[in-house]
C-alpha cells in the first residue's frame, strides 16, 4: 500500500458521563475522505470476536480502505489482500470468516467481496437505502 490509502489510527477516549471511566479507542480516518467515513476499528474487533492484536486492527483498516464508497465491494483475493495490507493470509481468512458468521461481509464471486451497510458506507442516506437493498438480494441469493 502507499501511504496515500494507509488508514491513520487517531488516539481518543470515550467517556461515561455516569462514572467518569475512560475508555481508549482507536478511530481510523481514512486519508482523503472528505466525509465521515470512520469506523472504531477496536470496538469491531470485539464484536467480531477478534484478537486485540495490532495486525487484525491493520488488516480491518485496510478492508475498510478498500472498499468502493459506491457499492462497499473490495475486490481483491486473499493473495492480493496479503499482500496489499502486509497481513498473513492466514489472519486475513480468521477475520474474514468472522465478519461472515456476524453477517458483516458476504462473497458476490471469486475476489468480490461486500460489507454489510450495517457496519458502513460512505455517502448519503439514500446511498445507503440502495447498499441495503444490494446487500439483501446478495444474502437471499446465498440461500
């Protein structure tokens, strides 16, 4: 990857107003997105059941970075993605695999991937009505 697609992880803390705990996250911004397209790659990581390592947390950023902001498709296979994101392809097929059971990522063909609008898009709400009707006919096919 160059560094012009390199996510930045942004270092900020969430506070509970009610018992004043803080909590560390990291926010992943990526470069040249003018909108708000952000993701709490940590909290992810928990909900996917993953691994709190530094490589899961790389290779998540990178999917999100690649995802077209039109259609949520990352095109790559596992060779490319390994590559590309500097992850092992063993590591990417874990994470994979657990975005598949939480319903987060499905295969439209061989390389072609989707994220679920559910976790993000990028764009307008009516964008978004239209990721969620694509995602849904790619689940009912899968059936």
């Amino acid at each position: 990857m160059n560094d012009e697609n390199i996510d930045v992880p942004e270092n900020w803390e969430l506070v509970n107003k009610l018992t004043g705990e803080v909590k560390p996250v990291a926010l992943f911004v990526k470069k040249g997105y003018e909108s708000w397209s952000k993701c709490y790659v940590e909290t992810l990581m928990q909900y996917i059941e993953c691994s709190n390592s530094s490589s899961a947390a790389k290779f998540l950023s990178y999917l999100l970075s690649k995802s077209d902001k039109r259609t949520n498709y990352v095109i790559a296979t596992y060779a490319a993605m390994e590559k590309e994101s500097g992850v092992s392809q063993n590591l990417i097929n874990t994470i994979i695999n657990k975005l598949y059971k939480k319903k987060l990522i499905t295969k439209i063909q061989s390389g072609v991937y989707m994220l679920s609008p559910q976790m993000i898009y990028k764009g307008s709400g009516q964008r978004g009505v239209a990721l969620v009707k694509i995602w849904n006919d790619s689940e009912n096919k899968g059936k």
